[in-house]
C-alpha cells in the first residue's frame, strides 16, 4: 500500500494525485494553494472548455441556483428542453437523453443499440462491436465495449457481448460482423489510447457496413465533441451521421452533465420506463449547458478553434525537429492534440509540471495538448516556451 497524502486518509484509493491543490482558476490558468500558478493545459480532462470561472457560465449557474437546483424528471424541466432542442437543431439527432457524465451517455447508447435490434424484432442482435485501444467509461457496460484488459480485469464476467478489432481496419471490422451483431461504438478521435483521429475512409467505411448489416453506428463524442475538433462534432469531418453520439466534458464546461443524442430509427424505441436518471439534466446542468453553447455557436468561434490548432502544430512541429531526443511526432484533430515523446512520457508530464504547465498523458506515450478552445495567442507561445524548456532539461 502506498503512502496516503495527509486529508486523503478518507478517500479511496483509485486516484494518485501529486501533492497539489488549487485554490482557484481564472480563464486558462490555475493558482495553487502555495500561489504558483499553472497554465492549464489539461482542462480537466477536455472538461473546462471555456477556461475557469468564464463569467457567462459563472452567471448562469449562479442566476439558477439562486431559482431552485432540482425537481427530477418527473416535472418538466425548460432549461434542459431548451438545450435539447438547440443540440438537435446543430446535429444529427433528433432526440436528446441527459445523463450526469460521459460513461452514463455511453451505457444509454449502448442500450440503444440493443434496443433497437428487440424492436425489429431480433432479439438475438445483442452483440457490439468496439476497437482496441478505446476508453469509453468506467462502468462495468463501458470498459466492456472499451475491452481493456487493465480496466475490465476483477470486473468483468466473460465478455458481456462485445467484440473488438483493431482501430481503422474495415476488414477485420466487416469480419466480425455476425447476425447476432446490434451496432458499433467508435470514438472519431481516440482519446486515452493515444490522440488518433479516424481517418475519412474508416468512418465512411463504419457508415456504409451499419447501412448494409441494418446495425447502428454510435461515436463516442465524450471527449471529441463540443467543439473540440474544430467543429461542432468530431463526426462532422467525414461527411457522414452516426445513429447515436454521446457527449460530455465540455458540454458543461466543468459542470457535470452528459448526453445521449440519437435519430428517430435508434431513438424510438426508447419508450415511457427503458431508460432513467435522477440528476440528468436538471435545471443546473440546463442553464450551464445552454451558456456554454451560447458561446460555441458564436459566429467564428469554431473557426477560431482551428486557427489556434494549425497555430500551435506548427509551433510543436518546430519544436520536434529542435529536440529530436525528447520528441517525436504530432496528432490529433483540433485542439485534441498528442505529441509522443522519446523520453518516458511520465518524465516529460512532471518536467512540464514543475516549469508551470499542466498537460495530461495518454497511451503510445504520447502528453496531450487540451487546452480551454478559447486559449488565447499569448497562451498558446507561453506553453510552447515551457516545452521548449522541458525538452531541454530532460535531455541535457
């Protein structure tokens, strides 16, 4: 057993934390209890999608929770029908679920798509198809779909009805297809298993075999969407509409809420009594999510998401062929971005930590770039500097 911090002796062990703790955020930094300050490059995870303490987001909270916080989904709720009817109106779907996070928009798109296959009257169409490497949640539904060995491992009962195959392989996917196949859950941009993007071909290719099989297409938006990419939805650069997406992180901008978006030919099954949340969706999560896109659909925002991106490649790309001993290559979509390092990407995440810059690892030893999509320019050289920094110390 590891050593506990002090105050930590409560808390479960499922977390590791350094010794660090903040005190409060202010757009795209963090201040420590000791009053070092972090630029923030981590964002909770691709949580805080407007930077911290945004004062429209702020406002919003605060004007509700000065209203009432909660009634369940018993009662109507009109923030929630307003942000359903604006994520219809700028995606696929018709029809909106609200969950308290992303592993719980994933299990009620999972169910969808088993569903969906009960109601055709196939029954037997239980099985779903994921790919290596993904991360979908934690629930004992999601590291199923997910299916990897370190999360399922003590938790999982043979394979709880999931194949796997490897991620971009249209061959090995049409393979696994069987009659006992009821869908396909992808993310358009890998997130935890290394920062990669599908290809235009491999979502195309996904479209076009749920088309002939009769099976759904469901991406995993939770960390991809909302903009993250440079448009509104990951899926978007392919040219083509999933069945089903989920959505969480920067839905609410650091405000816990999720959501399971789908069509009318996945959704309408999903009758009075098949699905259920306490808390999804409740007048909080529906005034957060509604100031959020109040300011992800303002004209050029989007476009401003990919203009910081090509900035800050090109930036990385630099510092690449300057420190060729400490990194490699550049991923991603947006400002999703992965930068695999030659040096242990643990050693390179302290480094950037102790020079001031929060970032997060992700696998193929890759740190991950996700810095609130309004950083500004100034931001973004500052970061580079402390990498630029980094790179130097660790290979000196």
């Amino acid at each position: 057993m590891t050593d506990v911090l002090p105050g930590r002796e409560a808390m479960m062990a499922t977390y590791s934390p350094p010794d660090l703790a903040f005190e409060k955020g202010e757009g795209s930094w963090l201040y420590a209890n000791d009053g070092k300050k972090y630029l923030d490059f981590y964002s909770g995870i691709a949580v805080c999608s407007f930077g911290h303490a945004h004062p429209h987001l702020v406002k919003a909270l605060k004007d509700q929770a000065d209203k009432f916080w909660h009634c369940s989904n018993m009662f109507r709720i009109t923030e929630t029908e307003k942000l359903a009817q604006r994520l219809v109106d700028n995606s696929f779907a018709t029809k909106v679920f609200f969950s308290n996070s992303g592993a719980e928009a994933n299990e009620c798109g999972l169910k969808i798509l088993r569903k969906y296959q009960e109601a055709k009257g196939r029954p037997e169409r239980k099985r779903i198809i994921g790919f290596q490497n993904a991360f979908h949640g934690r629930t004992i539904g999601t590291i199923s779909a997910a299916g990897n060995p370190g999360h399922t491992a003590g938790f999982v009962m043979e394979d709880e009805g999931y194949d796997h195959v490897p991620f971009g392989d249209l061959k090995a996917l049409e393979a696994a297809i069987t009659d006992k196949t009821a869908g396909i859950i992808f993310e358009p941009v890998q997130g935890e298993g290394g920062i990669r993007p599908a290809t235009v071909e491999f979502v195309r290719g996904i479209r076009a075999l749920c088309d002939k099989h009769d099976i759904l297409m469901m991406v995993d938006e939770v960390q991809c969407g909302m903009g993250r990419t440079g448009k509104m939805f990951g899926y978007e650069w392919s040219g083509v509409e999933p069945d089903v997406m989920s959505l969480a992180k920067g839905m609410g901008g650091g405000f816990p809420v999720g959501a399971c978006l789908a069509n009318d030919k996945a959704a309408d099954p999903m009758i009075f009594g098949t699905h259920g949340s306490t808390f999804g969706g409740n007048p909080l999560a529906g005034a957060v999510g509604n100031a959020v896109l109040d300011l992800m659909l303002e004209k050029g925002f989007l476009q401003s998401v990919t203009d910081k991106a090509n900035k800050v490649r090109a930036q990385l790309e630099t510092l690449i062929a300057k420190h060729p001993k400490a990194l490699v290559s550049v991923h991603g979509l947006g400002l999703m971005i992965g930068i695999k390092c030659v040096v242990p990407n643990g050693d390179m995440l302290l480094e950037l930590r102790k020079q001031g810059l929060l970032c997060a690892k992700s696998g193929d030893n890759q740190i991950r770039f996700l810095p609130p999509l309004n950083v500004s320019d100034a931001e973004l050289d500052a970061a580079i500097e402390i990498f630029d920094r980094a790179c130097t110390a660790l290979t000196a």
